[in-house]
C-alpha cells in the first residue's frame, strides 16, 4: 500500500472516530509531532533563512537550477559506484 493511501485511509478514519480513539492516537504520536507553523515561530531560524535570501539576491550566494542539482547527484553516484 503507497503512503498516499495510507495517508487517506487515516485520514477517513479519524473523521469518523470517537473521541477516545482520536486521543488515544493523538497521545501515541504527540512526541513525534511537529507542528508546521513551528519554524515559522523560530526567530533566529527566519533571520537565517532571510540571509540566505538575501545573499541569494546580491549574488553572493548562487543558486541552482534542479537540472544542475541532479546532475550534481548522479555525479557523485557514479563516483561511488567506481569505488
């Protein structure tokens, strides 16, 4: 079964689940959980990401395009296919 399906089978399982069950699995997976907006809330995390940006943006920093990213990985595959 794809993740996706999974995905929606829990999905519709706790749209019609009692309350019980729904903080049962909420109490099993509350450790694991990370909230999205988390980072968002993350002061220094945003300053960093918007120096990146920055950096990006006065071409100290150069970006990539995912062509040029992937063939950077296939590169290193076959290097270590050589070895």
């Amino acid at each position: 079964m794809t993740t996706t399906a999974i995905r929606e089978k829990l999905y519709d399982y706790i749209r019609v689940a009692d309350d019980k069950e729904v903080k049962a699995i909420y109490a099993l997976l509350e450790g694991q959980m990370v909230l999205a907006a988390d980072w968002a809330e993350d002061e220094e995390f945003v300053a960093e990401l918007d120096e990146r940006v920055r950096r990006y943006e006065v071409g100290i920093d150069r970006g990539y395009t995912w062509d040029e990213l992937e063939a950077s990985i296939n590169e290193l595959k076959k290097k270590r296919a050589e070895k």
